[in-house]
C-alpha cells in the first residue's frame, strides 16, 4: 500500500502541478488581456483628447468667422451708407448743375438780345 500510496500521492501532486500550470497560464492569459484592454483604454484616452482639441480648435476657429461675418456686415452697412449718401449728392449735384446750366442759358439769351439791340440801334442810326 505504500507503493499505492505513494503512487497516489504522486498522482495528486502532478494533478496539482497540472492545475497549477493551468492556472498560471489562465494568470498569464488574463494578465495578457488587461494589458491588451489598458493599452486601448490609454489609446482611447488619447483619442478623445485628440478629439476635445479638435472640438476647441473648431470652436476657436468658428468664433473668429463670426468676427469676421460680423466685419463683413459693417463694411456692407457702411456702403449702404455711403452709397445712399453719394446717391443723395449726385441728385443735388444734378439739382445744381441744372441751375447752372439755366443761368448760363438766360446769360446767353440777355447776350443775344443785347447784341440785338445793339445790331437794331446801329442799324438804326446808320440807316
């Protein structure tokens, strides 16, 4: 029984070695796992840092298309402005250029009744 016994013992202690093995390479598996899912989780980490920065830098650049949709809106007010300003001077410029022209046309009409005056008196007293 001793040579039983022993082989019996043997027997449980390779069966203890075999599950300890197992179970070392059950460690080894998990351990390789949670390596593996804190490596995606640090690269998820990074990705989503990568993503908030784009996010900002979005944000940043939308902000400074508003400065300038908001300058481009001014700059078209103005011109409004102006024009309506020039159109308003164009039409007294046409006001006063139509006077102008008026005055000069009864200057030239006095002239030529003038010199026909003139012309009659000469006429007249040669005649």
């Amino acid at each position: 029984m001793d040579a039983g016994a022993d082989a019996a013992a043997g027997a449980r202690q390779a069966a203890a070695r075999q599950l300890d093995d197992v179970s070392l390479s059950q460690v080894e598996t998990h351990a390789a796992i949670a390596e593996e899912y804190a490596a995606e989780a640090s690269q998820l980490e990074t990705n989503v840092r990568i993503v908030n920065q784009v996010v900002v830098d979005m944000a940043r650049i939308t902000m400074a298309q508003g400065e300038q949709v908001n300058n481009v809106l001014s700059f078209m007010e103005e011109a409004s402005q102006s024009a309506a300003s020039a159109s308003q001077e164009l039409v007294q410029s046409n006001q006063n250029q139509q006077r102008g022209t008026r005055r000069l046309l009864q200057v030239v009409a006095l002239a030529v009744l003038l010199v026909g005056a003139i012309v009659v008196a000469v006429l007249l007293k040669h005649g």
